[in-house]
C-alpha cells in the first residue's frame, strides 16, 4: 500500500527516486523550451507541402508520440495519420506520404528499419533522433530531414530517457507536422503549452503536501486500484495514451483506456465484473473475510468542463459504487489542454512508484528482456 507519510517527505522520496524522475519531468517545459531553440530546419519539409499521409514510427516511450500526432489530428484532419510501432512499411506508403521516425537514442531497430525503407521507396523522410546515431544517417543518406535531440541533456537535471524525455521527442514531431500542414501547431504553440507544463510542476512540486498537491492526490486515489482511463476529446484521448504508458512503464500499475462514447459500454459492462465493488456484504470484517482485491477506479480524462460523454459513464458508475477521478484541462488551445492533462498524469504515476517504494526508472526485469531481444538475431521489438 501506498506509504502517505513518505509523499510528504521530499529526502526520502529522493532515496527512492535514485535517477530524478520527478527532476526531469519538472523541467518538461525547458525540454520543449530547448527543442525550439534548437532552430530545427523545416524548410525541405515545408517546401514539400502537405502530404497524401503521415506514417509515425516509434516503440516504447516514443511510440506514444503517434499516438498523440494521431489524436491531435482528429477527425478533421485534411490526411490520414496512422502510428506504426514496428514491422515491414506498408505497401502503400510511396514518394507523395511523410514517415517520421522517432528514437530517443536513433537505434531502435523497428524505426530504423521503417526508416531505411521509407528512404528506398523515396517517400518523405523526417525524423526525430539523436545526432550522429543510425537513424540519423539514414535520414541524411535519403535526402530526408534530422530533427535533433540534445545530446546532453538540460543542465542541472538528471539524463532523460524516452520516458521522462517525451517532450524532447514530441516537440519537434509537432512541429515537422505543422510545418507539412497536418496539424495546427506552431512554435506559439508549444511555447504556451511550455508555460502550462512549467505550472503543473509546480503545482506538483515534491515540497507540495499531499493535501494540496494535484498529483499527489490523484496517486493515492488510483493506489490499490485498476485504473480504467475514459478519455472525452482530442486533446484527452491524446493524454489517456501517455497515461496508460506512465503507470504502466513508471508505476507498475496494469491500466486500460478507451475513449467517449465508443467504449462506454465496454467500460460500463466492466461495472458487473470481478473487479467491482464488493456490495453484498456491508459489514465483512477485512480481518476475519480477508482484505478486499483490487477495484475499479475509473479515471475521466476531458477535454473542458462541456464535455457531454461523461455525463452518463459517471452516473452508472456511481449508481454501481465504482469510484470516478476526475481531471478536466482548462480552457485553451489543443495543445495546452494536452499539456495539462498529461503532467498531471505523469506527475501522478510518479507519485504512485515512489509511495509504494518503487523507483520508476529501473525495472530488472524490462532489463532481462531487453538483454534477451538484443541477443537474439534478427533483433526483436522493443
């Protein structure tokens, strides 16, 4: 169970927390800060113009970034986006689509395959890597367009991986994807989306306690439970991905998402499983009976307060006794919604591990299997 006591007492969060975790998400609105200040050359890409189609490529912490350029684009997009974790290039892909690959490290061998091929065919070619890595050569030997990662990281702040990196990463896809008309997004943009991330955290900040901080709250409200994330909007279904991939990859927590109204009935349907609320018995002795498994908690990501799906879920939830976390983004642009509702979350899933005396960024076993796909030939997804 979740230690609140420790929530509260920053030195010893630090000693859980041995790689600055929550070090490094605090400074995500430098990381897009420093990606704008990189003066990435667009020009090829805008010259270009717009694409019949976008193919995003990533695995891991980067595969969430096609999920977010995906849900951004949403239903009005002028083309099709589509995310391509791993495997061969589809067929279709040709000269007239843009495929950005994604790899905070420029090695992963899905991407770089993708990549490789995409440059064969003589499709448009951008991705996103660090210098001087695999992938950047390829995209160079291809004519195509590197959108660099800083090498060394932000000073002061501990080496970001994919998964507290993500904006260093998301960055400039957001803006490869504005410049070839896909998506909305300029540097405007993502400096305001910097301003909302810079007051998550400190809102959040590990000196916060518990009772006013956000993050804090949300953690021990999802401790002890399965989370099902419901998204209501672009901008949230974009967020449900990355938290879904946060408790996962940080909290060790198994979550599930969907979005409104598609996947209402299937979350609703999950009201009369094994995991809802024991009710048949209001006065079972968790001491004589045994203590009560793990429960649903339903976690309502939207994207403002008129969201309409919602509306409905929450009140069989509540006729069902499933309790409901509520996170709605302030009023602004997609983007800024976005922000919010993804370092609240972040923030959260952080909280979540160092309560229950887990450090977030090192799992022996994702090791084991990473050490397993790298001996293996030809390579597995990562």
């Amino acid at each position: 169970m979740l230690d609140e006591a420790l929530l509260d007492d920053a030195d010893a969060l630090g000693e859980v927390d041995a790689d600055g975790s929550l070090r490094v998400l605090a400074s995500s609105g430098a990381q897009v800060r420093a990606s704008l200040a990189e003066e990435h050359d667009l020009g090829r890409v805008r010259e270009d113009g717009r694409p019949r189609s976008v193919l995003v490529a990533g695995l891991g912490g980067s595969a969430v970034v096609g999920e977010v350029v995906a849900a951004l684009a949403g239903g009005a997009s002028p083309v099709p986006v589509q995310r391509r974790p791993g495997g061969p290039l589809p067929g279709w892909v040709g000269p007239m689509d843009l495929v950005l690959a994604v790899s905070m490290s420029g090695r992963a061998p899905e991407p770089l395959q993708i990549a490789a091929e995409a440059g064969r065919r003589g499709a448009r070619l951008v991705s996103v890597c660090r210098p001087g890595s695999p992938l950047a050569d390829v995209t160079a030997r291809a004519r195509g367009t590197v959108l660099t990662v800083p090498r060394g990281g932000l000073p002061g702040v501990p080496p970001a991986g994919s998964r507290t990196g993500f904006w260093s990463l998301l960055t400039p896809a957001l803006l490869a994807c504005g410049a070839a008309d896909v998506l909305d997004v300029q540097a405007a943009d993502l400096a305001a989306a910097a301003d909302v991330l810079d007051a998550e955290a400190e809102s959040c900040r590990v000196g916060s306690p518990a009772f006013v901080n956000p993050a804090k709250s949300l953690a021990m409200e999802l401790d002890g439970a399965v989370p099902v994330v419901l998204s209501d909007g672009d901008a949230a279904h974009a967020a449900a991905a990355r938290t879904v991939s946060m408790l996962a990859r940080a909290a060790r927590f198994p979550a599930v998402h969907g979005t409104l109204p598609d996947d209402a009935s299937d979350v609703v349907a999950l009201f009369d499983g094994t995991f809802a609320p024991r009710q048949d018995d209001l006065f079972a002795d968790p001491f004589l009976d045994g203590a009560a498994g793990p429960t649903l908690r339903l976690l309502l990501l939207a994207d403002d307060e008129a969201a309409v799906h919602a509306g409905p879920v929450r009140t069989v939830a509540a006729r069902a006794g499933v309790r409901v976390s509520d996170l709605v983004a302030p009023p602004g642009r997609p983007l800024e919604r976005f922000a919010h509702l993804v370092a609240r979350t972040d923030f959260a899933a952080t909280y979540l591990a160092l309560g229950n005396r887990v450090d977030p960024s090192r799992s022996p076993h994702l090791a084991d299997l990473r050490d397993i796909w790298a001996a293996q030939d030809p390579p597995a997804p990562r």
